[in-house]
C-alpha cells in the first residue's frame, strides 16, 4: 500500500511539472520590460515563436529591455550573450537558437544565434537579411510588424537550413542584384567623386591671367617689366579605388563563446 502512495505522489508531481517546465521555458520567448506590445500582440507572438522553435528544434526569442546598461554593460552584444546563458535559452542538448534583443534608451539591438545548427541557420548574410525585414518597421516604431516579420523571416531561414540549403548569398536569388547595384555604386560613383574633389582643389590653387591690353602696362620708369612664365611637368598623380568584394558569401563567424552576432541601432 505505502509504494502504492508513494508512485501515486511521483505520477502526481511529474504531472504538474510538466506544465511548469512548459511555462518557465515559453515565458523567454517574447519578453517585453519596455511595454512595446499590447498583452494581446504578445500572447500572438509568444505562440508564433514555440510554435516555430519546436518545429526546427531551435529556439526564437525577442527580449525588449528599458536600457541594457543597467546591467553594467558597455556592449549590448555580450548583454545578449549572458541573457540567453543566464536564462537557458536555446533547444537541445546544444541549446540552439536565436535572440533579438532591443534596448530602447538608446535604440540599440543585438541579433544573436548559438548552437551549431543555430549558427549554421542564421549565417552572416542571414542575419543581414533579417535586419532588412525589421529594422524599417521599427524605425517607425511599428513594434508588433517588425516581430512579426522578424518570425516569419526566421521560419523560412530554419526551414532552409532543414532541408540543407542555408540563406547565403548563394542561395539567395536577389543578392547577385544587390552586389552587383553596390559594386557599379562602388566603381562609378567613388571615381567621380575622387575626381570632382580634386579638380576643386586644382581649381582653388589657380591664379587667373589677365593679359595686358596695351603695352605701356609692360613699361615701368626704369625698364620694361616682362617677365618669362614657363610651366614645367613635374609629375603625375594617379589614384586608385580599392573594389571590397563582398565577404559574406556564405557561413558564420563564429566566436570561441559559440556565439555569432551582430549589432547597431533602430
């Protein structure tokens, strides 16, 4: 009777850890101290992100915080860092996943991924590629729009590395069009420039040359004032544009924490 009992209170526990565990885990998954978001746009997207982060076995998180050198930081990126270790985020054994994080005292984020298949789904270019989708919503503060397409846009990039194919810009059909449109930027416009500037300069050392109208202004008292001007080449100046070829071609850089990131404002 008494092991009856005692595998009773066991089944008993398990049944109401597990609702528990469940809880701890998806409260990380959209974390709002700055109030951005109505309870209603949270709880939407709280479900959009452990719904995507079982799927691919790889955590999404977004965490909104007043000012993140409140913590002592001076680079929001290692905040982000100690967020996602402090708090246990990730999926499995590897704890893969992704954190977007927003401080808004001074409009800094951080996007971070860890974890192997983490790392290996948001790659370099990736991460670029999610900056575009929410960067000019929330530069409008159209908070609940940037999430939204910060999700949607990590879905698709996990579903890509599932099936073996990661976002690069080898992939990606439209990132020859956009290198192509910055190297032309590159070769074309940075020459132009170049040479207006130095033809200013040229412009502003010149003395301008009147000729005399009469020869009396040649005649002084003593003597007729001419004097010999010759122009004499002296040397050539040439200048050369250094073409940067795009870097990110593919893969992650990724830190010996195990993490890959990148930061800037909104």
């Amino acid at each position: 009777m008494k092991k009856r009992v005692t595998a009773f209170l066991f089944a008993l526990c398990l049944l109401f850890a597990f609702p528990v565990a469940a809880y701890a885990a998806e409260q990380y998954y959209v974390v709002d101290e700055a109030g951005l978001l109505t309870d209603t746009e949270k709880s939407e997207l709280t479900q959009r992100a452990s719904a995507i982060s079982e799927q691919y076995a790889c955590g999404v998180y977004i965490a909104v915080l007043e000012d993140f050198t409140e913590g002592g930081y001076m680079d929001i990126l290692e905040c982000a860092k100690d967020y996602y270790r402090n708090n246990d985020l990730g999926t499995g054994e590897g704890r893969d996943g992704e954190l977007l994080m927003l401080s808004m005292a001074d409009r800094d984020y951080a996007l971070i991924a860890y974890g192997d298949f983490g790392n290996a789904s948001f790659t370099d270019y990736g991460k670029q590629v999610l900056e575009d989708e929410f960067l000019d919503d929330f530069a409008d503060d159209n908070w609940y729009d940037g999430f939204s397409d910060y999700l949607d846009k990590s879905e698709e990039m996990l579903s890509l590395s599932q099936d073996g194919t990661p976002l690069d810009v080898g992939s990606d059909p439209d990132a020859a069009r956009r290198s192509m449109g910055t190297n032309l930027a590159i070769v074309i416009v940075v020459p132009c420039l170049i040479a207006g500037i130095v033809c200013l300069i040229f412009r502003m050392q010149m003395r301008t040359v009147h000729a005399a109208p009469t020869a009396r202004d040649y005649i002084t008292a003593d003597a007729v004032a001419l004097t010999l001007h010759t122009d004499m080449y002296t040397h050539t100046t040439e200048t050369r544009t250094k073409i940067h070829k795009d870097s990110d071609s593919g893969g992650t850089s990724v830190g010996s924490d195990g993490f890959s990131g990148k930061s800037g404002k909104f």
